[in-house]
C-alpha cells in the first residue's frame, strides 16, 4: 500500500461569497481524502512506528484544513455582516434624500 502525505494552503483573501464556498467544499473534499487514508492505514501491513507516524501526520493535516475551513466561514460571515452594512447604509440614505425633497416640485411653503 502506498500512502501519501500531502499539503494544501488556501488563500484567504478572495472577496466572492461564492468563491469562498466553493473552496470549503475543496477543503471539506480533502478532509474526507484524508480521513479514507486514515482508515486505510489501520489495515496495511506497515510497521506499528511507521503508522503510528504517518497517523500523527495525518492528523495534523486534518486540523489544519479544519482550521482553514473556520477561517473560510469567519471570512464568509464577516462579508455578508458587510453586505447587510451596506444595505442598511444604502437604505438609510435614500431616506435621508427622499425626505429632502420638497413635495411639490416648484412650490414654495410659507409660514406665517
């Protein structure tokens, strides 16, 4: 049996909602990737040292995709936490002009 051992880093600086979706579903592929070879090491015919390494390896490689998925759903909170900022922002302000407008368009309200 041959496993193997692999990194992966994951940008954390996109700004697409989508996009940042898109790259938890890779990172949550890797981690089912990685937990199948974790299964499969339990039943290969390596030495108890050589697995007992190769689980800690994979076990660190399981939290820190786990730990870029957190920080994927941070980063995805904090956009649309922004985006609803913006569209309050946004809605506020077109109050704000609708009720600078005079009513009638040329007409002057006095007060006596």
């Amino acid at each position: 049996m041959n496993l193997s051992i692999s990194s992966s880093s994951s940008s954390v600086s996109t700004s697409s909602s989508a996009n940042v979706g898109a790259q938890i579903q890779r990172l949550q592929q890797q981690i089912k990737d990685t937990q199948q070879k974790l299964k499969e090491l339990a039943t290969s015919d390596m030495d108890a040292e050589t697995k007992q390494r190769m689980s800690d390896l994979l076990q660190v490689q399981l939290q820190a995709l786990q730990a870029q998925i957190e920080a994927l759903q941070r980063q995805q909170a904090q956009q649309a936490q922004d985006a609803a900022a913006r569209k309050q922002a946004a809605a506020q302000g077109a109050d704000a002009a609708t009720a600078q407008k005079p009513a009638s368009p040329g007409r002057i309200d006095v007060y006596v």
